[in-house]
C-alpha cells in the first residue's frame, strides 16, 4: 500500500461523469473539512472546475488531469495518491491501464465493476504484482455487489454464533427495490455482450459461477434464468439482472477468506414476484423489463435520476439460509437511496474510507470489499451510508 506520504489519500477519477460527481460530493459533505487528502480527476480540468464549483468543494480542491487513453496520465496519478475510486467505466474499455498503474505503484484502487471475465482477466494479469507491491485492488464496491456480498457474510457470522457452524445453501432474494440502474451498469452489460459476440470463447467463462475463484471449482449453481416458485417462501421468484456478478463476487468472498461458507457452499439470487398466478405473472413481466436493460435507448452513462428521485429510491434484500440439518435464518440490508446512484456513490466513498481508516493490515492483491473489510465495512455503511444489517425472526 502506498505511505502516508502520498500527496493525497483518495483521487475520484471520472469526477465529472455522474456518478463519480456524486461520489464527490458526498466526500466534500462528508469529509472535506476533516483531515481528508482528496481530489477530484478526469479528461477536461474545465469541467472538473465547474464540478467542484457545484459541488460545494473548497476552491482549493485539486483538480487532476487523467485520461484512459493515456497510460502515462494514470501512472502520474497513481503515483500522486494512496488511492484512486475510479467511477470510468465500462471498465472493459476504460479501465485497464489504471488497474495496471496501481498495481505497479501500490496505490489502493477502488471501482463499481460488474464485468466478471474483465475482472478475472486483471486477476491474471495483475495479482501477483499487486501483492508485491501491496496494492489493495478491490472490485464492485456499489449496489453490485456489496450489499449481496456483505449480506451473506452477515448472515453467516449469525449462523455460527447461532447454530455453531455456516449454512451451505443461501438464496438472495430481493424483496424491495425503488430506483433505477446506473447508466455505467447498463454499458457495462452491453460492453458484455458485444465482447461475447466478437469472441464465443469468452461465453463459457460469462456462464460458470467459478470464474472468480481461480483453481477452485464449486458444486453446481442453481441457474436462476427463468421464473419459478420457490417452495420455501412460498412465492414466485424471476431472475434478478445483477445475479450473473453478484453471485460470482460472493462465491470469491469464500474463496478469498478461505472457504468459512464451505467448499459446497450455493448461492442464488433472484427477484420476489408474489404468491399465486398473480406473482407467476410478475416473474414474466420482470424478465421482459430485464431484457429492455442491455437493449439501445436505455439509459445513458452520465445521465442519472434527478436529487428527489435518488432520494426517494430504497431497496430491501432478504437471504434465506438452510443449514445441511434443515435450521434456517433471515438476514435482511436494506438501504435508504436508489440502489443505482444514491446509495452506490455512498457506498463506495465509505468504501474507500473504510480500506484507508480501518484495513491497514489487508495485504496487497485483489479482493471483493467484505473479505477485505468485513465486520469494519458494515459498521462503516450502517453509521454512515444508511444501510441497515439485521436479523429477521
């Protein structure tokens, strides 16, 4: 990791797309008149000035110039701060070279990813350098995949202080969600999709639940593709659209932290529909709305709802595990902003503040947040993200 000497402790890269500015502002509300080292990057110095204007940031705020297609740009950057929150994506496209810069220079690197075989291509590439230079590379810090990653983590420290041991099996189920996906997240699917079809070797790396969890191969994975009724809740589920990296992300949390969910660990996520024909008719109406989010004319990367309408999003999960004796338990994480926008810029600013505040002792590499962060991170997100963690009866 790089010393506290570093000129700064966090650069935004991407400050003034819409996420990464919210992300700033959230830092200028939150921390700007603490002892915080920050600034803000991008493309175009003029439109960072103008984002720090509107933001409310000091005047003397560092404005950073940095471009994707400029490797040496990024490699200054990353050898100015101790860590880099990078909201330029899709990362497919854009974010290579500033993984690359970060692992050689030991800056702590922090994204939004959901593009699983981008991420274990940078594993590949970049892992063992990133360990030797105590780099802290630490993928999907928004609504995917942390809050699904942290929820099963959570449930799962209750399951052994409770029955003694954890759950093999956990269905994610999401009960609630007001609000919509980012543009990045819609981009970053169509980035997906483009690179499957140029390349159809990729696909069978896109479809294994493993492909996270290098040199480990789990047991079969529920396929989650279309609607049916699950038994235990007593409801009709249908395939949830951030299922294919926020289960990918879980299943390396165990890896990562040495398989406490077990080697047999499964793990599925899906939308709640409701009971009876009425819920079977909501499950086929999810998947066509599903289907619409990849597809052109959805929403933009740099467009986003408007203040009132982040505000007034919310989402609420639910993860249900079943112990190998039949024991079950509920965990539930809610948040209290639209999961696309308002919630994930708080989440990964106070991840980011979470890896330099309380994880001075996670070694360099590439990690999901929970295993690098754990009981630290959830403390850190209910106390200030507005994130709430709880049991259910």
């Amino acid at each position: 990791m790089t010393s506290s000497s570093a000129e700064f402790d966090i650069i935004v890269y991407g400050a003034s797309g819409f996420t990464g500015r919210l992300v700033a502002e959230y830092l200028a509300a939150k921390y700007g008149g603490g002892d915080l080292k920050w600034a803000i990057a991008g493309r175009d110095l003029d439109k960072l000035a103008s984002v720090r204007e509107a933001i409310g940031a000091p005047r003397d705020l560092p404005l950073i110039a940095a471009d994707a297609e400029n490797p040496a740009s990024l490699r200054t950057m990353a050898g100015r701060t101790a860590s880099v929150l990078s909201t330029v994506g899709p990362y497919q496209l854009y974010g290579s070279g500033l993984v690359a810069a970060c692992a050689a220079s030991g800056t702590d690197y922090l994204d939004l990813c959901g593009e699983p075989i981008w991420m274990r291509q940078m594993i590949d590439a970049h892992e063992a350098e990133a360990r030797r230079s105590g780099a802290r590379i630490v993928f999907s810090c928004g609504y995917d995949s942390l809050p699904f990653e942290l929820g099963v983590f959570f449930l799962q420290q209750a399951a052994k202080q409770r029955f003694g041991s954890s759950v093999a099996r956990v269905k994610g189920r999401v009960r609630k969600m007001k609000g919509t996906f980012s543009g990045g997240t819609a981009a970053s699917m169509k980035a997906i999709f483009a690179a499957a079809a140029n390349d159809p070797s990729l696909l069978p790396k896109l479809r294994d639940p493993f492909v996270l969890t290098p040199g480990f191969e789990g047991p079969k994975q529920p396929p989650g593709n279309k609607p049916l009724f699950d038994e235990d809740l007593g409801v009709w589920v249908a395939p949830f659209v951030m299922a294919n990296i926020n289960t990918r992300n879980v299943h390396r949390s165990n890896f990562l932290l040495g398989f406490p969910y077990g080697r047999d660990f499964v793990y599925d996520e899906m939308v709640i529909a409701g009971p009876k024909e009425t819920g079977e008719a909501t499950a086929k109406a999810i998947i066509a709305a599903n289907n619409k989010l990849g597809a052109q004319g959805g929403p933009k990367p740099g467009e986003g709802p408007s203040k009132e309408e982040r505000e007034n999003g919310h989402f609420d999960l639910l993860f249900f595990g079943i112990g190998s004796d039949g024991r079950q338990l509920k965990a539930v994480v809610t948040g209290d902003r639209d999961p696309g926008y308002g919630s994930t810029s708080k989440m990964i600013a106070e991840c980011a503040i979470c890896l330099r505040s309380d994880a001075a002792d996670v070694a360099g590499g590439f990690w999901t947040p929970g295993a690098a962060m754990k009981e630290a991170l959830i403390k850190r997100l209910v106390d200030h993200a507005g994130l709430t963690f709880a049991i259910e009866p």
